[in-house]
C-alpha cells in the first residue's frame, strides 16, 4: 500500500486524494500511508464521535496509534472546511467523510452548503490533502427514510469531490485500485 506518493507540488484541488472503500477495507491505512511517507508535521482531522462506549474505545485507540506516529490530532465534528483553511500550508487526512455527513444530518445542517465549503476549502489548500469516504452505495436500498437520505447525500458528496480533486482510489480487501489520476501539465 505504500506504493502511493503524492506529488508536493500539487496543491488545491489538484493535490487532493479521495480515498473510498467499504468498512475495514483498508482505505484508512492507505490514507495514512500516503502521508506518513511525508516528512514534517501532518494533522489527522478525526470527525467521528463516541455516541457509545465501544465507539469511545475505538476513538481513543486510533488516537493513541497516531500519537507515536508523529500526527497531530483535531477532532472536529461539523466545522471541516475550518479547519482545512486553518490548516492550509500542512498536509491533511481527514477521516472520514461519512462520519462527517452522519453528525451534519443528525446535527439539521444544511449539507449542501457545507459540502460547497468543503470543494471551496479545499481549492484554497497550500499542501497535499487525503480525504477517506465509505462506499455506502454497494448495498442494498436502505428501509428508512434517513439511511436513504444519508445514502444518497454521500453519494451526491463523493461524486462532487471525485469530478473535481486531483486522485481517486478505491480500496476492496486491502487492495487500492486507482479510479483518478489527474497529472498536470
């Protein structure tokens, strides 16, 4: 999986990776390895939330993890594109997208909005950025009303941000498959 290098002369848009996959098919891990293999600080932007205790254990393993591999952690569950701008001259993982989108729809936000700050942030970005995303559209058709809308705006997100950042991949059983590989002129 480390066979992955961005180019540090990409930046906005063009130097943004979209990394998706199903649940523990590796996406992370290639995430992070792309910008491990960078040198200097890196800041791993966690939006997930512990709703339970089993989601708390899993938060404050992935946080001790990266501690010993020099990231430095933001736990930002609504305000991204903040904290992309903020952020702007270092690279950037953020992980991940779908938690992202399920804490704007629980929280009432107006998704699209944000979503159109996310592309905006992103455009503005001075060094390279990993987003990770779950392919949440492989299944079948959700029974709910909010697990279809939930489907559908990630969706919606992943193929904006697919039409516009520079690579994407899609990770199945470990294995990244390169779906995007925008080189500039």
């Amino acid at each position: 999986m480390s066979g992955v290098v961005l180019n540090l002369s990409d930046t906005g848009l063009a130097g943004t990776l979209l990394v998706l996959g199903g649940a523990r098919s590796g996406k992370s891990r290639l995430a992070e390895a792309c910008l491990t293999a960078l040198s200097g600080p890196r800041l791993y932007v966690a939006t997930g939330r512990a709703w339970d205790e089993e989601m708390g254990a899993r938060i404050a393993q992935h946080k001790s993890a990266r501690a010993h591999a020099g990231w430095q952690t933001v736990e930002e569950p609504l305000d991204v594109p903040d904290v992309l701008e903020q952020h702007a001259h270092m690279p950037v993982l953020l992980d991940c997208l779908t938690l992202w989108l399920t804490n704007l729809l629980l929280e009432e936000q107006d998704v699209e909005a944000y979503s159109a700050r996310l592309l905006q942030s992103l455009s503005t970005r001075l060094a390279p950025t990993v987003l990770v995303g779950n392919e949440v559209g492989l299944g079948i058709v959700p029974d709910n009303a909010l697990a279809r809308r939930f489907r559908d705006e990630a969706g919606t997100l992943h193929q904006k941000l697919a039409a516009q950042v520079g690579r994407v991949m899609f990770v199945a059983a470990g294995l990244p498959m390169v779906l995007k590989d925008h080189k500039p002129a």
